[in-house]
C-alpha cells in the first residue's frame, strides 16, 4: 500500500494544510465536507501537490518535517518543485 502526504490550499483565506493518507481523494472530500473540526473553518480546499511514500513511517517523517517549519513559503516552493 503506497501512502501519501498531500497539501491542500483554502480557497478561503489561501491558508495551506498538509496531512497524510492512503487515499487522498476520500481525505479532500472529508475536508471539504466539514469532518476535520480543524479545517472545517476554511473550506473548500484544492489539491496542490501529492508525495508518494511506500512506508507510512516515511510520510508521516516528510509531514512532520514540513509542518515544524510553520512557513507558507516552504509550503509553495515544495509545490513549486517539478516532480
């Protein structure tokens, strides 16, 4: 099973969320359909960027990584990087 860390981009405020899941479709529609208590505020969301992991572990290290830097401009140059 491969995992996933995503970065979604509110079309609210144009505030960034990054989090990790198996399934990022099922994860966008559960955020924009309110059922994250912390990002329901913010809706809709858009999907950005994906990051593929074959170990949870390894998504969850590159998400922890990221959300340490509490910084929307290492957020957008992630996004910004070819794949």
């Amino acid at each position: 099973m491969a995992y996933y860390v995503y970065f979604l981009k509110s079309l609210k405020n144009g505030r960034y969320y990054v989090g990790v899941s198996s399934n990022v479709t099922r994860r966008l529609e559960e955020h924009n359909n309110g059922f994250s208590k912390f990002t329901a505020p913010f809706r809709p969301y858009e999907l950005k960027k994906v990051e593929k992991f074959i170990k949870i572990k390894d998504a969850y290290k590159r998400e922890i990584f990221i959300k340490k830097k509490k910084s929307k401009k290492i957020i957008e140059l992630i996004i910004n990087l070819p794949m």
